[in-house]
C-alpha cells in the first residue's frame, strides 16, 4: 500500500469515527448504508422500476422543471455528458461552435478537453483572473461566440459568485452579442441564498440550464439538462448518441429526489452557518500566530469556500487527520498543493453536522490543529 493510500484509508476511517466534522462524510459510506438510505426514500417503492428513463425518472424530469421553471428537463447520468450535449445543441442552433466560458469552468479544467475532441467545439475566454467574468469583458471580446456559459458558483477560484446585478448585466451583454447563456449550475441549488432570488427566477435568466444531485443534495450521481421544450427533446436525442440512455437509473433518481426533498431546503442554513465557521477559522488562525492564511472569500457566497496556508499539503493532511484521531474532532479533510511552492489550499463545506458549531469551537479547534502541524 502506498503512503497515499494508507493516508485515504486514514481518512476514511477517521471521518466515520469523528465525533465532529462539519460536513457528512457521504464518500465515507458502505454500500450497504447508501442502499438502506434508497428505502427510505420518498418514494412509494412499490412502484415499477424505470425502464430507459420512465417512471420515477420522469417523476424526477418533471420535479426538476418545476422547481427551476422551465418547460422541460431531461436526467442526464454525468453532469459531464449534460454539458456537452447542451453546448454542442446550441453550437447547431446558432450555427456558432465557439463558447465562451471561464478557464477555470468544468469543461476547461476537468473533461479531458472533450468540448474539441468530442464536440468539435472551441472556447474562448472573457477573462483569466480567478473570478467571474465581467458585462464589459463580454462585450468586448474579440470574435463572435455562439454561447456564454457561466458556472455557478464558480468552483475553482473559490465557490465564486457574482452579484444579482452584475449576472443581469452578464447575461445582457451575451444576448446583444447575439448569442444564447447556458447556466453550469452543478451547484445551483446553493445560490438562491446568495442572490436573494427563488431557484427559477435564477434560471430563468439563461436559455438552459445543468444541476448536479451528488453536490449539494448528497445523491448518488447524476444531473439534469432544463430548458425550453423543443431544446430538452434534441439533447435527448444526443444523449442516446453520447451512451446515456441507462435501462435503469431509479436508484440515483430515487437518491435525488430524497436530496430535493430533505437537502435543498437546509441549504440557507448551511450558507449562513458557513460564514460563521469562515469568521472561526480566520478568529482561530489569528490567535494561533499563523504567520499567513487565507480564508476565500473572506464571507462566503456558498457554503463552501477555500483555506489557504503556507504549508506542506501532506503536513497540513496530516495534521488533520491527528486531530481527528486522537480528539474526535473532524476540521479539515485533504489538502492539496496548489499556488506558489509552499502554499497549500483545502475546500471546506457545512453542512447538517456543521450547524451546531460555535464560533467558539471553532476557534478551539483551529488551536488543536496548529499544534499538530
């Protein structure tokens, strides 16, 4: 077994056994408990199964367009395949194969580069710095593009988001350009709190738009692609071509439809609680003389946001994971390498588990992780 392995395995076990963590350990799972989760579904599973995407599938499709206000919706088995089915029917519509999209965006940072390969389609890109696109860097690009794709949040640079006012503007600016605004929002279901802005009020502001149910709403796996109704019926077609026409889906329909259910209504918590924890950790490393840190955005937008230190990433793991071990406490999960040498950054998400920590227990538990280092 190599170190990595040994330090996931560690992990694993020390997010089961934690006392306290600020987010459920969902990867952490048995089979056998995410197979006892689906039975208690809300859902009469005395119902048929689904058969390529019938039955509680549709039930999903058309819950989905509801909530998002759209006329149709179409259940995708990756959030991957529903992006590239999306951006290449409005590339044919537009008779323009060029998006617009961040360089930080999913499809630019983890697809493979499959917009090109698979889809024959090119990006360009409004800005570079890690933040979201402005209304003037849109206007002001140089050659004509058939879609802007804006993901929200924006994942990368931070669980970014721009304001009500300022995505107005963005969607403005793409439509005098001529061209269509297709919303990447794996992690849609977090913004309302932000914008102050019902779910299809926010949608409706794009011509289609992709949500994920494994982020933020603790599925299995799987998306969906909403939109206009003759738009939704194309990438249906597509997503036969692309392979995602699965016999049965029911146990990732069922698992979405409990996070609709039991999840989507907690999230103003967790984004209001993780401001709190954002404003511990900043109190906590301010007290424990870190001689840098970065907590971004300093109010979180979502209730994830990034911790930066100026530290080894295996250290700062390791760190953790002692805390974890020898107290019960759960602060931080993996680290990673990332920035200038030396610098180390980790994502951090409140959910159910995070709601009843202090700001003073957070601080304290900062303290317990300082020392390890």
């Amino acid at each position: 077994m190599t170190d990595d392995e040994e330090r996931t395995k560690r992990l694993v076990a020390a997010g089961r056994a934690a006392d306290r963590s600020l987010s459920g350990g969902g990867r952490d799972a048995t089979a056998g408990e995410l197979l006892a989760a689906l039975a208690e579904a809300p859902y009469d599973l005395g119902q048929p199964a689904d058969v390529y995407g019938d039955g509680i599938v549709a039930e999903l499709e058309t819950r989905v367009a509801e909530l998002l206000g759209t006329e149709e919706a179409a259940f995708f088995p990756t959030g991957t395949m529903a992006q590239q089915v999306a951006l290449r029917c409005w590339a044919g519509r537009t008779g323009n194969p060029v998006v617009a999209l961040h360089p930080m965006s999913h499809p630019e940072r983890w697809e493979a580069g499959a917009l090109p390969v698979v889809s024959g389609l090119r990006t360009v890109h409004p800005t570079g710095e890690p933040r979201q696109p402005t209304a003037r860097e849109v206007a002001d690009l140089a050659e004509p593009f058939g879609t802007l794709m804006v993901e929200l949040p924006l994942r990368d640079p931070g669980f970014l988001l721009p304001t009500w006012e300022e995505l107005e503007e963005l969607v403005d600016a793409a439509r005098e350009r001529d061209a269509v605004v297709h919303f990447d929002g794996a992690r849609l279901w977090e913004c309302a709190s932000h914008f102050g802005r019902p779910l299809a009020e926010i949608a409706g502001l794009a011509d289609s738009v992709y949500v994920s149910f494994y982020k933020s709403l603790g599925g299995l796996s799987g998306a969906c692609l909403a939109g206009p109704r003759g738009f939704v019926e194309e990438a249906r077609v597509w997503r036969h071509r692309y392979g995602g026409q699965v016999f049965r889906q029911f146990p990732q329909a069922l698992s979405a439809l409990a996070g609709l259910e039991r999840q989507l209504p907690l999230l103003p918590s967790y984004v209001a609680q993780a401001k709190v924890v954002a404003a511990g950790l900043r109190e906590g490393f301010e007290e424990a003389g870190v001689p840098w840190f970065r907590v971004h955005p300093q109010e979180p937008h979502t209730h994830q946001f990034q911790v930066w230190l100026p530290y080894g990433a295996d250290a700062l793991t390791e760190a953790g994971l002692r805390l974890a071990e020898e107290t019960g406490t759960l602060l931080f999960r993996r680290w990673s390498a990332q920035g200038p040498p030396g610098m180390a950054m980790t994502e951090v998400e409140v959910t159910q588990p995070g709601l009843s920590w202090t700001a003073d227990e957070v601080r304290a538990a900062v303290r317990g992780f300082v020392e390890r280092l």
